[in-house]
C-alpha cells in the first residue's frame, strides 16, 4: 500500500472528535455485521432442523461421522464463513 496515503489516511482518523470516530467504525463494521447476522439465521434454521448446535454438527462432520448430505456440506460451509466473518468483526 501506499505509505503516505497511509499516513495521510492515519492523520484524518486522528483529527476526527470521538464521535466521528465511532461512525466510521460503525460504518465500517456493518456489512460484516449484518453478515454474521445473516448467516447466523441460516445455521439456526440447520440446528432446529436437525437438533443439534452447529459447533456439534461442525465437529461430528469433520470428524466424517455423519453422511454426504448436501446440506451437511452446505451447513459446513456456512459454519465456516460464520467463524471466519466473527473473526474479522471483532
């Protein structure tokens, strides 16, 4: 990256007032949050479904002791954007 857009996007940030500052993270933050929301309803609809929370359906799948459904591999899927999108959120 470009060190003094860096620099010069660093100097903005620290000239904005706290509450500027919170915006920008909020704005910043609200696709990933919205995200995690969204995938966060499509795995409770797979756990009310199949009775069991998807950290557990997470393990017992990778551990191959369920079977080739396409949506144990979808929930997996699902699963996995949700651990990685929780990451960059916080």
């Amino acid at each position: 990256m470009n060190q003094k857009l860096v620099e010069s996007l660093a100097q903005i940030i620290l000239s904005l007032s706290a509450e500027e500052r919170q915006l920008l993270e909020e704005s910043i933050q609200s696709p990933i949050a919205k995200e995690v929301k969204e995938i966060g309803e499509r795995l409770k609809r797979f756990e009310e479904t199949y009775q069991m929370s998807s950290e557990r359906f997470y393990q017992k799948f990778q551990a191959g002791e369920l079977g080739d459904s396409i949506d144990f591999f979808e929930w997996n899927t699902y699963y996995e954007m949700y651990r990685s999108a929780q990451l960059q959120a916080s």
